[in-house]
C-alpha cells in the first residue's frame, strides 16, 4: 500500500511527538525539535516564547520546513516531510484553536496554561506548500510517496507581506529603543540654547536630532557588523539589552548589508554636519570627528584595536562624552555659535546615566565577553566592582543635579529631575540584589536603569522649557515625555515578563 489517505497521514501525525523544523538563515538552515500538533487541514501548529530568535526569524523569513520521522529501526521508518510558510497567529480565535491543539501535546503550553500565562506565548501556523509522507520499504522497492499539494496556500503570499518582513528586520537592526541616548542630549542641549538666546533655528536644531540620531543607528549597526562574531557565541545574552540586534546571527541581514547601511547612515550624518558646521561656525568639526571615530572603533572584530580593549573605562568615557557632553555641546553650539560652562556641567548627569546604561548591559553579557577577548569594564573589574561604579554614578550624578541650581547654573526647576530618583533607587536595588545571578534576574536592573536615563533626560529639558516658553508647551512636551517612557516600560516590561514566567513555568 504504497499510496495513504490524507487520514492515514493524519493519525501518523497525531502519533508523532516533535518534529524537526528548520528555518532559512539567509540561505542556510537552522533547526530545532519542536512538539507541534496539525489540524484536519493539514496546518501545522507550533509554539514559542515572544522574544524568542525562532519567532523573529518566522516573522521575516517566513519559509519552513518540518520533518518529522518514527521507527525503531532503518527498515521500519516512517517520515513525513512538509514545506510550508509560517505565520504568527494574531487573531483570538486562531490562537485559542492553536492552544486547543497544543495544551496536551507541548509541555511549554500545558505549563504555561497551568500558571495562567499563555499571552507570554507566540503561536505560529505553518501553512503547507508540500506535504510528502514516505515509508523507507516502499522508497526502496521504487514505490512513490504520498504528496498533498496546496496551491492555494502558495497563490495566497502576497509579495508585501515580504516587504515588511525585511522593514521589520531592519527596524531591529536599527534598536530604536537605544536611540534615546542620541534623543536626550540633543533635546537638552535645544532646550540650554532655548533659555539662553532668543534667537532658536528650528531647521538647524530637526537636523541636529536627525544627525545624531542617524549616527546613533549607523554606530549600532557598524558595532553589529563588527561584533557579528562574538555575539554568536553569545549563550547569555537577553533582549532587548543585550547582545546587539542579533539580525546577522538569525541571518535576517547579511553582515555585508549591515556594514553598507552602517556606514551610509554614518555619512548621511557627516553630510549633515558638514552643513551645520557652514552655517554655525568651525568649532563644530572636533565634536563630528570625536563621535565618527567613537563610532568606527568602540568596538572592533577579535584581534583588532577597540576603545573596549584599550583600557579600563575607555569605553564607557567614550560613550558619556559622546551621547552625554558632546551631543549636548553640540546642540547648543549649533543654535548659540558657542559653548558654554553651563552647559557642559547640566550635561554631566546625562553622561553618568548614559554610561550606567552601558555598563549595567555588559553584565549578562560578561562570561561570552571574556571567552571571546572583549574587555569591558565589567569584564575587567568583576561584577561586584562594577555594581558599586554603577551605584557610585548614580550618587554623583543626582549630586551634580543638586548644586547647580545652588551655584547659579541652573534653575531651580532642575529639581522637577528628582523624580527620576524611583528609578535609579530600584535599578540600584536590583543590582545590589542580583549582579552576580542569572541574567534573567537583573532585568529590572536593566529595565529601571534605561528608564531612569531617558526620564531624567527629558525632566531635565522641561526644567529649561518652564523659564523659556509659556506654560502650554512644557506642558505638552511633559505630557509627551510621560508617554514615551510609558511606551518604552511597557515594551521592556512585557519582555521581562516573558523570561520571568518561563522561568516559574518550569521551576523545579
């Protein structure tokens, strides 16, 4: 009987315990042992934690292959071989179907729906191209397998569902959450030149944040390209904190390609440099050249000269200047012609908590470092060490807030930055707490110490709108700053969530 019935295939299926699913990584396949369960359609249903470098990979490179196989012996094999494409269900009832399908068939569903947290999960649907059963006596005796075709699933791909796959990928290779480090100083440094003159360009100032933002996103992905390597022998490292944006490891962007958009959007930021120096004045240049050279070599391929690698702090000094003082200064120059004192000491908290971010980062990350010679602080100081500059960096930094109000370099409503201080207190809490545990456990470190950076920032840019503008805008613009970082809790904290419950899904 060499021919099956679509239900002798069915029953073959439901016997079947996990299959082997590979994905395309540019090209070349990666695999993983899935349970998975199908439905009388021949749909195939499979699950995932949200986060997860399988579900991204599904989300923008949707094509699939399963194999699934039983038989004790060589002669006794019965396979079955689907190639299909993948979707990330998003409906309620197509998900509610899924779990249906999969609660008694996955141990990660059936203790995931004990605990009550089945939202952590994706559930993805690979709908068949192909299926093909085979039996390896009939194979041998020249006997044909049993192919299913399903045209209309095919018919069905639009070619914009592949176009935003590759938008969504490149999203992720900008890390639009980190781009906040290149948003505060320059909103800080509009808000200095604001208070200071009357005169404020508002095309120069929206090309000063394009720029720096730009050289933000171009750094990002340059470090990528750099670091492609060493992050794939990454074993710890987490979302959204670490790790780079992991494009290249899940092959969603060649290495080529991330090093050409890397280095054009650097140039794109040159060239809008170049103009502000024009039209602003000279003593612009040295801050340009001091963030493209931050750029090309805070960090570098293994073996090759990095800030990382030179000494100890070189590189978290390169990153407080960069998206602290410098960032500020220039903003402020690009507006007034000059620099200022003022403006370099309100400027000082912001680089403090910007390193903090940097640093509080490398800690998951601190094991896979040190194997693979990238010598960050934490990885050069220990991660007991490295908390108490954490700690120390807060202190000073609310320090510096404190005086200047009192030695005249600032208003008094820089105090309103004071209310940034529940987040730095829970992030040095958690630190304190867990520095040396599972990376899973300091992610509320991470989270509250990101959050405290952009939150402090804005704070401090409301302080200089309140004396400059009338109250209406400051107004807005807080009201904005509130639901950025809204936006940006809710985003860390659903991914905290995620590895939280996984971690009591299956506690021991």
């Amino acid at each position: 009987m060499a021919q099956r019935s679509k239900q002798d295939v069915l029953d073959y299926l439901e016997r079947a315990e996990v299959a082997a699913v590979g994905t395309s990584n540019m090209g070349s396949p990666r695999q993983r042992m899935m349970h998975f369960a199908a439905d009388e359609d021949f749909n195939f249903y499979l699950t995932s934690t949200k986060g997860d470098p399988k579900v991204i990979q599904w989300i923008n490179i949707p094509e699939t292959a399963m194999l699934i196989h039983q038989g004790a012996t060589f002669m006794e094999m019965e396979e079955c071989e689907i190639i299909g494409r993948a979707e990330v269900l998003k409906d309620e009832r197509d998900r509610n179907k899924a779990i249906d399908l999969l609660v008694s068939r996955s141990p990660i569903v059936g203790q995931f729906h004990q605990i009550g947290a089945l939202d952590r999960l994706e559930f993805i649907r690979v709908k068949p191209y192909t299926v093909k059963f085979r039996y390896v006596p009939e194979i041998l005796q020249g006997e044909p397998p049993t192919v299913f075709d399903f045209e209309n699933n095919r018919e069905s791909v639009s070619v914009w569902d592949d176009v935003r796959a590759k938008a969504r990928a490149w999203k992720e290779a900008v890390r639009p959450l980190s781009l906040t480090a290149a948003l505060v100083p320059i909103l800080l440094g509009g808000a200095l030149a604001l208070s200071a003159s009357d005169q404020f360009n508002v095309l120069h100032f929206i090309l000063t944040l394009f720029g720096a933002i730009m050289i933000q996103a171009g750094t990002n992905m340059i470090n990528d390209w750099k670091d492609a390597d060493r992050d794939g022998e990454n074993r710890t490292g987490m979302r959204p904190f670490t790790g780079g944006s992991r494009m290249i490891q899940l092959g969603l962007i060649s290495r080529a390609d991330m090093c050409f958009f890397g280095l054009a959007l650097s140039l794109g930021a040159v060239l809008i440099g170049i103009y502000l120096v024009a039209v602003s004045g000279l003593g612009l240049i040295p801050l340009i050249l001091y963030g493209i050279i931050a750029g090309l070599f805070y960090t570098n391929a293994k073996g090759k000269f990095s800030f990382i690698n030179m000494a100890p702090g070189a590189a978290e000094f390169l990153i407080a200047t960069t998206y602290g003082v410098f960032m500020t200064l220039g903003a402020y120059y690009v507006q007034t012609g000059h620099y200022s004192l003022q403006a370099l000491l309100i400027s000082l908290p912001v680089a403090l908590f910007i390193s903090n971010v940097l640093l509080i980062n490398q800690f998951p990350d601190a094991e896979s470092d040190a194997k693979t010679d990238k010598k960050t602080l934490v990885v050069r100081l220990g991660k007991k060490q490295a908390k108490n500059v954490l700690i120390i960096s807060f202190v000073v930094g609310y320090a510096i807030i404190a005086l200047l109000p009192l030695f005249d370099y600032g208003p008094y409503t820089l105090y309103f930055a004071f209310l940034s201080i529940p987040f730095a207190w829970q992030a040095i809490r958690y630190a304190q707490r867990n520095y040396d545990k599972n990376a899973t456990d300091l992610i509320p470190s991470n989270a509250h110490t990101a959050i405290n950076h952009l939150f402090n920032g804005l704070l401090l840019v409301f302080a200089f709108l309140l004396g400059s503008l009338k109250i209406i805008v400051p107004i807005i613009f807080l009201a904005a700053s509130l639901g950025l970082v809204f936006w940006v809790w809710n985003y860390i904290e659903r991914q905290r969530k995620v590895m939280n419950d996984f971690k009591i899904a299956f506690r021991k």
